[in-house]
C-alpha cells in the first residue's frame, strides 16, 4: 500500500502539502472532498457502488474509497454499510483491510468505507496473463485462507469470484467486495435434501424461475448482518458462480462460497468453465450436478480435481465441511505422502502435484505419465525386458521436455530395471544420474528412493559392499529431507542388511534387519507379514 508522509506545522502548510500530493496524482476529478479524503482517480464501478483512489491528508496515505453511486435507490446503502461492517470485523491478510467507515451529511445520507489501497490487479486480469499451475493454486489457497477468515467470523460473502478478489503487486491476494455478505447461522440442514431431487422433478417451473433478485428493507436496523434483506426465494450472487441453494433462493452458508470458490479455481485450471451454458441452461446444469469434466489436455492433478469436484456438488452436506479443509488439502505435503513398495513407487500422480508441470507441455507429459505407469505394470507382473523397452524409451522422450522430476523417474525404473535384468554396471550410472537430475528437480523424495535403491545395486548386484554401506549413509541424509517416511526407511534397512550380508559383515547386516523389523512392527503392528 502506498504511503505518502505529511510533515508537521500549521494548517496552511498541510494544506499546501496536500495540494501538490493532488498535482502529483492529477486526475479529472481532482479536489473534490469526501468527508476528509481527496479524490485522486476513479478506479472502478460497480452494480451498487463506485470506488475512487483518495488520499487522506490526516495519516499520509493512498485509501480506495468506496461510495454508492450517485442515484441508487436505499439497499445500495444498506448494501454498502453492511459490507463495511463485514469487513471491519475482520482482520487477515487475505482480506481487505477497512480503516474508516462514514456516512455524508444531508438528505442522502450517503456511505463511504476508506479501505486499504492496494498496488495490483482484479484475479480476473492477473489470470488473463498465462500462469503455471503452482501460482494459480497459491492465489486461490490465499483467497480459501481470506473467505474461512471471514466464515470464522460468522460472515458468508455469497458473491466471491475472480472479480471480487485482488492480487497485490507483492503477489498478496486479498478478497474484497463483501457487499453480500451477512451473518449466517448453520440450521439450514433441513432443506440439503431438498437439493438432492431425482432429475424428474426438477421441472421447468423450478428451473426456469427468475434469477434477478428482488429486494426490499423489512427491518429495522436493515444493516444488520444477522438479518436478511433478501426475501424468501429470490436469488443473490453472480450465476455463472451461484450455488444450487442460491439459484434456488434459498438460505446459504458458508458452503455456498466454498462452492462460488470452487467455480473459479476451475476456470483458472481450465480456462473453461465447469457448467454449460447461461440463464436458465445454465441454473438446470447446476441444479443436475453436471460439472464438465477434466481432460487430459487440462493436465489438472487428479487431487486437485478430486478437491474441485466434491466443492461442485449439488447438496451442501457433501461438499467439504468448511474451507479449512480445503486448506489443509491444499498445503499437504504431497511429496511426504509418496509410497513405497520393494522397488520404489509406480504412482506418479503425487509427483505431478508436488511439481506442477508446465502449462505448455501438460497434455504431453501426462501420455509420458501414463506410458511410465504402463512400464511399472508390466515389470509388477514379472514382464522385466517389455518394461525395460519401454523404460529406456521414455529416458530418451522425456529428456525432449522442460519437466526434470519425469525423466528423474523414468532414468530410476529403467536403472532399476537393468539391475533386474542382470546389467547391474548399467544399473549403477543410471541411478546415479537419476539422483542428479532429481536433485536438481528439488524432488527430495525420489533423491531418496534413488540412493536407496543403488544400495542394493552396489552392495547385492556388483558385491561391491564398502561402496553400498558409503551410499547407504548418504541415503540416510537423503532421507532427513524429506521427512518422516517409514517406508523408505524400511527399504534403506532392508537393502543395507542384504549388501552387509552379501559382504560376510553377518553381525552388521543382522542388526540393519533388527532395526527394520522394529520399524515395521511400530509401523503395521507385530502381527506385520514380513
């Protein structure tokens, strides 16, 4: 946020101060006052409101000041002052900061909310420039942090979208606009069923039904957040990112932003959109659950679709219970959560959500995934030379694209391979590049599984066994990076005691196997199968 200090003395000197502050930011609307601010430009309009850039000479700063637009009937305020209060009741990094709220003298009454000034875009132009998965998912995980602030503080926004969130040069994404907002309670559990209707009675009436809201003022403190200025069964939001309760007129919780949210985050993914068509067609597609599904040109980790899909559906009670376990879906460490068989992991889906490939090459590097999913399932039925054929192909495909962990993963299954074929020396300069390239690709779990095999392919496969213990202590720092991962550290003690006993070290290599078999009996239970 920009800051502009006013230094001390009288009146006339402030103002003078504040003059050439006005020179400096020049616009056609200079001078005009709100309340104590001065207009600086006009940075946008909407439905209900127009907001200015302003400055407030009393602390020295730029302040986005937003009024009703001049001529708008009586719950474009009630509107405006709600939204001030909703977001005054927060305070998180990720929601807009309100620093004053007023209200003009005269007949109009008119309300103004100063509220932090941000150096940045609309989400909406921020994704307009092409992004890579790793920074769309950021700013839609700042924006989840921003609306469970706000569900925290017993406030559902009920219009979120790309619009109403910014991006702060500083990459900072703020949601803004809580203009809809008001306080909710969770005892709408009654009608979620209602939403879950069989397609026959979900019939034109219902789906063809007006989705303009009507509104009018039935209270007497309308402001009010704990009460709706919305009468039963009209609907309030943007349709292209309502709820089915919303299209319904219903009652909403936070769920229906969690929904709103969801919306988005494919669009930003897919730069389509999860439901077909407008009006009507569209508020039907909705109604019906008939979210368009991923593609494979998309190149969306099927975790993250898995994670959109369940925010789509229709009855609230099956979408996820609040934004914070989106949250925590979305800031798993996904690479700690890679499994290991004997021979490492055939999943590559973990992969691809701990590193994001490049837009560019997504379809392309999903049809190398599938192939290296191919070459595992062949080499788990025994089918070692039709794997390694494969494998050896995919090393040299993968090299032609610009995403390190795959041809990390497809050198380790061909080294792996050629140790299981009998060409362990092969094996041996395979698996050391592909711990390079994997290090390189800052993938720390598949360093790991890496040294770890070329433990068994020194000491068990070349009987080279002073050169297996060396890289089995390297293996153990490996592993020190990537965390607590029973598994691996399993294999790491398994293929330690086999290179120690290929080696005649008996007494050595029978305490790596002790240590392994208390790790599996801590980790599966005594009753292990070993």
């Amino acid at each position: 946020m920009a800051s502009i200090s006013i230094p001390s003395g009288d009146a006339a000197q402030e103002q003078t101060h504040a003059d050439s502050v006005m020179e400096r930011f020049a616009s056609p609307l200079r001078g005009h006052a709100v309340d104590r601010y001065l207009i600086v430009d006009e940075l946008g309009a909407g439905g209900m409101g127009v907001v200015y850039k302003a400055y407030d000479p009393d602390l020295g700063r730029l302040v986005a000041l937003k009024l009703v637009r001049a001529g708008a009937k009586a719950r474009a305020h009630v509107r405006l002052l709600r939204e001030a209060r909703a977001i005054a009741r927060l305070s998180h990094p990720n929601v807009v900061a309100v620093h004053d709220v007023g209200e003009l003298p005269g007949d109009s009454k008119e309300i103004f909310i100063a509220m932090e000034f941000v150096e940045g875009q609309r989400l909406r132009d921020w994704l307009a420039t092409p992004r890579s998965q790793r920074a769309i998912l950021d700013a839609f995980l700042q924006a989840a942090r921003g609306l469970a602030a706000a569900h925290d503080a017993g406030l559902v926004h009920r219009d979120f979208k790309p619009d109403n969130v910014l991006v702060g040069l500083d990459g900072r994404v703020r949601v803004v606009d809580f203009g809809l907002a008001r306080a909710w309670r969770d005892d709408n559990e009654a009608d979620e069923d209602a939403l879950t209707l069989p397609r026959e009675r979900l019939d034109a009436d219902v789906l063809d039904q007006d989705l303009i809201p009507t509104e009018h003022i039935t209270a007497a403190d309308p402001a009010d957040l704990a009460h709706t200025i919305t009468p039963p069964g009209a609907a309030v939001g943007t349709p292209r990112y309502m709820a089915p309760e919303q299209h319904l007129g219903r009652d909403c919780d936070a769920r229906a932003d969690q929904f709103a949210w969801a919306v988005a985050f494919y669009e930003a993914l897919t730069r389509s959109r999860p439901f077909d068509g407008a009006g009507a067609e569209l508020k039907k597609q909705v109604l019906l659950g008939k979210v368009k599904a991923f593609t494979d040109s998309h190149g969306v980790p099927e975790w993250v679709q898995a994670l959109i899909t369940r925010a789509l559906t229709v009855a609230p009670k099956n979408r996820w219970p609040s934004m914070h376990e989106i949250i925590r879906e979305l800031t798993a460490d996904r690479t700690a959560h890679r499994h290991a068989s004997l021979d490492g992991s055939a999943d590559t889906e973990p992969m691809v959500a701990a590193f994001p490939p490049p837009d560019a090459h997504a379809s392309l590097i999903h049809r190398l995934r599938a192939r290296l999913e191919q070459a595992w399932g062949k080499k788990s039925r025994g089918a070692y030379q039709p794997a390694l054929a494969i494998a050896r192909q995919l090393v040299e495909d993968s090299a032609r694209v610009d995403y390190l962990p795959l041809r990390a993963a497809s050198l380790y299954l061909r080294g792996n391979l050629e140790h299981r074929t009998g060409d362990s020396a092969s094996a041996s300069g395979t698996l050391y590049e592909a711990a390079r390239l994997a290090a390189r690709a800052g993938d720390d779990w598949q360093v790991a599984n890496t040294w770890i095999f070329l433990v068994q392919v020194l000491g068990v496969g070349l009987g080279e066994t002073d050169r297996a213990d060396a890289v089995a202590r390297v293996a153990e720092v490996a592993l020190e990076r990537v965390g607590d991962n029973a598994s691996l550290r399993s294999r790491l003690l398994n293929y330690w005691g086999a290179a120690l006993a290929a080696g005649g070290r008996h007494a050595d290599a029978a305490a790596q196997i002790a240590r392994a078999v208390e790790l599996d009996s801590q980790t599966h239970g005594p009753a292990h199968a070993f």
